[in-house]
C-alpha cells in the first residue's frame, strides 16, 4: 500500500507555485513526486524513487475549446516510456500496455476505482483520505491499495495521474 503525503516543493513561487507529495510505504518514505505548476509546464511531474528518476508529462491531443480535451499520460525513464494512459473521458484513464488497466472516477471527488480492461474486475482504489488529528495528526493524503502485487513504478504512476488530475481542477 503506498501514500502519498504534502511535502514541501523543492521550488516555488507565487508566479509557478508547484505542488509536492512524499510517497511513503509502511511509514517509511521511497520517494517523492513533484508537479510543476508553471503554465508553461502543466502536466509536467518528477518523481524519485530511492536513486532513480522519472519524468511524467500531459501531452494534449484535443483543442482547447472542446469541453472536453483529451490527453496521454506518460512516464519516461530517460528517454524511454515506461507507463502510459490515454484519457478516454473526463473521469476514465485506459493504461497502454498488454495488461491494460481501467482507471475510473466512479463519482465526484478524487476516489478511482482500478479495474481490468479485459473483464473490469475491481483490482484496487485511490482515495483521497480526509485529514484527522486523532489518534495521530495527519494531513490529507492520497491512498493506493490493491489486491493484486503491481509493479513500484506502476503504483506511483497510477497515484501521480490521481495527484495531477485534482491538482487541475
């Protein structure tokens, strides 16, 4: 189970205030992702995990003046993309690959259902968890949980497109 925690940005300002999360695992931090909140650069991330870095980026496919626009999603390490996601409509992402996922906002707010594509068997979620201050003071946060093992750097892509999708709201 990962989660994602506010973390303070590594660079920002009034002009491009950006927008940062600790990702954590059994309360011990693996990483961090950090959105850039530039104009120019929307849709742009970069995550670390241990010693390795990635770059996500939003690259739109639609025009501005539909309702709605659609986009892919990708994660490179280097020059190579290492996960994909096509946004199929305003609340449902489709992850490219042979063992293609379903990521779907079933309802209003930052819940996703994960599900298969070939069957939609429900594999997971990603909650937004609400902040509390008993038993322990934590702040919102952003939960990933499966029933099946899925690779690291697939876990925290599906959580940077959640991170990013509410982040553009």
């Amino acid at each position: 189970m990962l989660v994602l925690f506010p973390a303070k940005p590594e660079r920002s300002t009034i002009w491009a205030p950006d927008l940062a999360f600790a990702i954590r695992r059994d309360d011990a931090e693996i990483g961090r992702i950090e959105l850039s909140g530039s104009p120019k650069r929307v849709g742009e991330a970069s995550i670390r995990l241990g010693d390795r870095r990635f770059d996500c980026r939003v690259h739109i496919t639609g025009r501005k003046q539909w309702t709605y626009v659609p986009s892919r999603w990708v994660m490179y390490a280097g020059e190579a993309e290492l996960h994909a996601a096509v946004r199929e409509s305003g609340t449902t992402f489709l992850m490219e690959g042979p063992d293609a996922l379903r990521l779907r906002r079933p309802t209003f707010g930052g819940t996703f259902a994960i599900e298969r594509v070939s069957d939609a068997a429900r594999l997971g979620e990603i909650r937004w968890l609400r902040p509390r201050l008993v038993p322990k003071p934590e702040p919102q946060r952003i939960l990933l949980d499966t029933s099946i093992e899925l690779p690291e750097t697939l876990e925290v892509f599906l959580l940077w497109i959640a991170a990013q999708d509410r982040g553009s709201d």
